[in-house]
C-alpha cells in the first residue's frame, strides 16, 4: 500500500480513463483535495482511508469531463427547432430577427437551461462564442451551475450583423472593464474572451482591433473561419483571397485562436494554421447539417493542428451531446477517407476531452493526472444499449448516451449526482425557460 494522505473525495473501483495517452485503468482509483486532482491510479496503490468522503464507482467509468470547445449556449437554446432543412446564411437572417428581441432574464433562463443540459450530458469546460450581446446573464447562471468556461464577448460590424456595430466598438474600446469584472473568476473557473463573429461580419479594422486587444489582455480568441461555400464566395467576390489567408495577412491568426469549423480549407489553408498554432473547434454534426462541408481532419492532424471535438449550438446540432458529436464524427470522417481505420475511439476520446481542452487554451483540464483541475465524470455502461462492454473506449464512443452520465464533478466540486443537479430546481428552469422562448419567437416571427 502507499502512503496515506488526506483527501476530500475519493473514487475508487472504477475504470479509469485518464485520457492525454495514458493507459486505461481496470480498477483504478482517482483522489481530489480542493479544486484539484491529487493521485491517479490503480486501487492496490493508493490508501484512502482518511478521505472525507469515498466513493465506490462499482466498475463504472472514470474520465476527464467533455469539453465542448464551439459552442453557442444561451442565444441557440431559444432557437433550437425553430428554423430546419435551410441553408446557412438563410438560417442565420431568421435567426437574427430572434436575436435582435433578447433581453437579459430571458437570457438568463436560456443561459441556466443550457448548463443543466450540459452537465447532465458530462460536459464540464464549454468555449462560449457570444452571438447574443450580452454575457452577464451567463456569468450570473454560472453561478448556480458553475462549470468551466470561457465566454467570448461577441463583435461584428456587416451584413445582417450590422446593427450592433456600434456597441462592438465601444465594447472593444473599453474592454479592460469587462477583463477587471470576470477574467479569471470563480476560482479562475470563467474567463473572459473576444469573439469576433466571422470574416463575413467583421471588416478588417474590426479584426486588428480585436488582435490588440487580445494582446495587450492576453486573451484567447474565438471566431468562425472558412465555415461554409457561401463564406468562401464572398470572401472570393470581396478580397480575392480565402478567409484564413486573409485573417493571415492582418497578423491576426496564432496560437490563442480557436477557429470553429474551418470545413472549407485548402493546402496553403491548413499550412497557415499549423504555422500559427492556430486550433480548430471541429463541429461534424452541424456541418453536416447545414451543409456546410467536412473538415479536411487527417490533413490537418497530419500538419500537427491541434482539433478538438465540439457541438457548436443547440439550434445547429441540435443538442448539447458530446456522446453524438464523438460518434458521428467516427462514421463521416471514416466514411470521407474511405478507410474504416481512421480516427480510432481512443482518438475521439481524445478530441472530446484533452484535445478539445487545448483548442480552447485550457490546457488545465481535459485529463486526469496529478495537479489538473478535478473536472471529471463518471459514466454507467451496465446499461442495456451497451452491453456487452468488451472495450470500454468503443462503448463510451458508438453505444453510449448523455443520460448514462450519473456523476459531474468540476474544481472538485460535485454538480451532479445520481442524474440530480445540486441546489437547481429543473422543473422550475424548464417552466420558466419554457415561458421565455414561447413569448420571445411570438414578439419575433409573428
């Protein structure tokens, strides 16, 4: 036996999956003190005696939480089924003419309804790209469900985006308040970034001062590139030139940028984002559904681009469901490259977890190891539409479901248990949520 130490919750007996290519653990043993993971390994070799609380997994699994690293929370929840079988610029005007009546309680419900869904489903860190205006209800939502998170303040100046141009240039001119209210919050759980919406949207002043900002903040940066045909012909007709090339010529792209979709890449493309560090937010399941194109993934692994797996948002996807973005993108990308041994499931667990983490510049969560934040799930496969489980990883990637998530944890604090949320009354969200989106689609499309 080891060394006896204190912890404050030991998980024990379970399979674990530390993710960052270390070896799956038949029965293994994960320790937290605080807000972060102290020991890893096999049960034999790890005392617990003096945990405040232990808990036996049973066999279950034990892995690092999803990280949706594109997502789109709050604005989508009160899309979500209301615009389908549409093409994308199409999909974005009707969208628009919602997001134009938001107001802040509303987007408070929105934004509270979302995060139950997401850490109900295992997810545990979320990449906010902001399309609403307006953060502060997400940051007062993630006070009662405080997972992980980066909130990118959303800009744009063009097209049907137009109208908050005025807003985008003072909120990026006085930037340093919103840094001094939020970066780094929570126990360094929230941090604050800039989220330029695209380069169909925002011109070119708009991008360098969202660069220098950036900068002077050290903040990640999160926008859509080279997403969609539509995006590539108006680039071509506007700047002769594709988006990540021009992105590139303004000294924008590099390694605190996370490009979300990026299916419409050429060879100079992907050499530019793999000499910029750039990463990519690779969301499959929209793509596919707006056809929107297929991410060019083993040219960019090949280049050594970091990719992480992600949902985009709930009005695209349409769910918060890390458990359907893994397996779809095994079947496309196999189906794509026509050959069935390409993105293996370790490799998707991988993209969902470690992966996805770096893509977003939170490189302190997306495994389990000592000294990584405690932000792990545990995950029942003794359920009918899994079993047999002769392989964990093929279990957890093509059999499994959001609901057979029963355990979330974030900085070591248990969020749910047992498929309950702690402190959250759902069936008072989900009415007022309910209440909210009804009244808002009425004020919009009628």
């Amino acid at each position: 036996m080891g060394e006896t130490r204190t912890f404050d919750l030991a998980i024990v007996n379970a399979t674990v999956l530390p993710m960052g290519g270390a070896a799956e653990i038949t029965r293994g043993t994960v320790t937290i003190r605080g807000a972060e993971i102290v020991a890893v390994g096999p049960s034999s070799e790890i005392d617990v005696t003096n945990a405040s609380r232990i808990i036996d997994a049973g066999g279950k699994v034990v892995m690092p939480g999803f990280v949706n690293c594109h997502t789109h929370i709050a604005s989508n929840m009160l899309l979500r089924g209301i615009l389908e079988d549409v093409q994308l610029f199409e999909w974005l005007s009707t969208m628009w003419r919602l997001k134009r009546n938001f107001d802040e309680e509303t987007l408070y419900w929105a934004s509270l309804m979302g995060l139950i869904e997401m850490v109900k489903s295992g997810m545990t860190c979320f990449n906010e790209h902001f399309d609403a205006y307006r953060v502060e209800p997400q940051i007062a939502a993630l006070k009662k469900v405080p997972l992980r998170a980066t909130l990118g303040y959303g800009f744009a100046d063009r097209g049907i985006y137009e109208p908050i141009t005025d807003w985008s240039w003072k909120a990026l001119d006085r930037f340093g308040d919103k840094v001094s209210a939020h970066h780094r919050t929570g126990n360094d759980r929230v941090h604050v970034g800039l989220s330029p919406h695209a380069p169909y949207s925002c011109g070119l002043d708009m991008y360098r001062k969202v660069r220098e900002v950036a900068d002077a903040y050290g903040l990640a940066i999160h926008t859509h590139l080279a997403e969609g045909p539509q995006e590539m012909a108006y680039m071509r007709e506007t700047y002769g030139t594709t988006p990540v090339k021009w992105l590139h010529s303004l000294g924008f792209l590099k390694g605190d940028v996370t490009a979300a979709h990026c299916t419409q890449l050429d060879d100079e493309d992907i050499r530019i984002l793999a000499e910029t560090e750039t990463k990519i937010g690779h969301c499959p399941c929209c793509n596919a559904k707006l056809d929107s194109g297929t991410l060019r993934l083993r040219c960019c692994r090949e280049a050594g681009i970091t990719v992480g797996l992600a949902t985009d948002g709930p009005a695209s996807h349409n769910s918060l469901d890390m458990f359907q973005e893994m397996k779809f993108a095994g079947m496309i990308h196999k189906d794509k490259t026509h050959d069935v041994e390409f993105l293996k499931t370790r490799e998707l667990l991988e993209m969902s977890t470690c992966e996805a983490a770096k893509a977003m510049n939170r490189p302190e969560t997306g495994r389990l190891k000592p000294g990584a934040k405690a932000d792990l799930i545990m995950v029942d496969l003794d359920k009918a539409h899994c079993l047999p489980v002769y392989d964990v990883a093929a279990a957890l990637v093509y059999s499994a479901r959001a609901d057979d998530v029963v355990m979330s944890i974030v900085d070591g604090q248990i969020l749910m248990e047992d498929r309950v949320v702690a402190g959250i009354d759902e069936v008072e969200v989900m009415a007022r949520f309910r209440e909210a989106a009804l009244a808002l689609r009425d004020r919009s499309l009628t």
